[in-house]
C-alpha cells in the first residue's frame, strides 16, 4: 500500500481511536427524567455542563446541518447564517489587506529607500495584537461590525506585505536583467518577469493571512456579539450548552482547514521548478 492511501487510512484510525476512547470514558448525562426533584434543582445544571460524548455531538451536527439557515431572530440562526456573516468579515477585512499590502509589498522589495523608509513602522506595528486595536476602532468606527473587519484587515496586512516584499527582492538578478536587455518598461517587467517569479512567496504570504484573520474573527466577534461563528461559541457557552460549544469548535476546524486548502491549491498551481 503506498504511502498515498496509507496516511488517510492512519489518520481514520487514529479518530477512531480517539473518539471511541472519549465516547467510553464519558459519564452519561442524566436526563431531566431520570433526575430527581433535588437534582432538577440543585445539580441539574452541573449535569448538562458536563463534557458530552462524541455521539452526542454527532447529533447536534446532524439537527445543525439539516437546516443550516433558519433565522428565529437574534440569538437563534443556523450555523450557515454564522459563518456566512464571519466569512463575508474576514473577506472583505482581507480583500481591503491585499489591496494595499501587495503593491505596497511589490514597492518596497523593488527599492532600498522605500524599504529603509517602511520598515520602521512595520516593525512598530506588525507585533501588536490585532484585538488591542478593537477599543480604539469601536471608539472611532462606533459600528461594530465595520470594527471587526477593520481588525481582521490589520491582522491580514503583515503576512501578505512581508512575505511579496521578500519575494520581490529575492527574485533572481539574470532574470530582471534580461528583461532590461529586451527593453521592456519597469511596468511590464513588474507583471511578466518578477509577480511570476514572486508568486508562490506571494501565496504563501496571503495563505498565513487568511488563517490567521479565520483565528482573529472568533475572538472579535465574541468580543462585540451579534452575529458570526464566534458569537455563535460564546452564547452557547452562556448557555451551558457544550454540545453546541464544542460542535462549532469543529465546525470552525473545518472551515479553517478549507480555507487553507484553498490557498494550498493556488500555491501548488504558481509553484515552479528553476
């Protein structure tokens, strides 16, 4: 058996494993039924927070996915209505990143002066924590879904700018010379000679981007509610529903994984061999 089939049948064992090792060890929830009237009382909300097995997780996803978009006003929407709000966030927080990032990218691996004039502000602000900046946009923005986009934008720049800028300038000299020889513009020389051969550098760049504005917007959207696959988390934990809980946790898994893979996709398709 090849290695091809081998790691997807290793990775199914080992769930396996795992889900039927937490499914053994988990205490059965008690029912309101089985419960007596002092612990419907007194006990019976610690029994629903316990930690609940994989089968009842399985469950919930099941009643979830079967109809993702019921909207039953402000703290009832399906999992499809909350992650299209965090997706339609992190998307655009993300397009507005890369408008900037990439030709402000491609400027300063292009010129030493542009570097030498940039790079003290991206070291300035590249490590601050991009939910510090949420008390200032929601004083400013005063609208807090245009707070979190413009969060999941200032999480998104860095990667995408740091990674074209190196790409630019680590693109190989023959290349950028033959290019002068053949006269052509610094225009086109830019778009046939250099965003070739920065590209999967580039991708790399907007592929970090994207995990971690997919990490930033659950922690924004728990902080400003409303809407979105965070606030999802966080009022199901008000909730004490854990079986919620914990189901988008794997529902945000899933959806991370996908974008990556997307990206992953794009960066095998620029890559190329010298």
């Amino acid at each position: 058996m090849t290695s091809t089939f081998k790691a997807p049948l290793l990775s199914l064992i080992l769930l396996t494993v795992l889900l039927g090792t937490w499914e053994l060890f988990t205490p059965a929830v008690k029912s309101a039924e089985n419960m007596t009237e002092y612990e419907l009382l007194m006990g019976g909300a610690s029994e629903e927070a316990r930690v609940p097995p994989p089968s009842a997780i399985f469950v919930k996803a099941f009643e979830e996915i079967s109809d993702p978009f019921y909207d039953n006003g402000p703290n009832d929407k399906g999992i499809g209505i909350q992650i299209a709000y965090s997706l339609y966030r992190v998307l655009t927080g993300y397009l507005m990143a890369a408008l900037i990032a990439l030709p402000v990218g491609f400027l300063i691996g292009m010129s030493s002066l542009a570097y030498k004039t940039l790079d003290p502000f991206i070291q300035v602000l590249k490590p601050i924590s991009p939910l510090a900046w949420m008390p200032l946009a929601l004083f400013i923005i005063q609208d807090s879904e245009a707070s979190a986009i413009f969060v999941i934008f200032i999480c998104s720049i860095w990667p995408m700018l740091i990674n074209t800028a190196f790409g630019v300038a680590n693109v190989r000299n023959d290349w950028v010379n033959v290019a002068r020889t053949h006269e052509l513009g610094n225009l086109r020389t830019a778009l046939t000679v250099i965003l070739p051969a920065a590209a999967p550098t580039i991708i790399t760049g907007m592929r970090i981007s994207i995990g971690i504005a997919w990490l930033v917007i659950v922690a924004a959207e728990m902080l400003v509610g409303g809407t979105g696959i965070g606030y999802y988390v966080w009022n199901e934990w008000n909730n004490l529903d854990l079986t919620s809980v914990i189901f988008s946790i794997m529902v945000i898994g899933v959806v991370g994984m996908l974008l990556d893979r997307f990206f992953a996709s794009v960066q095998s398709a620029v890559e190329y061999q010298e």
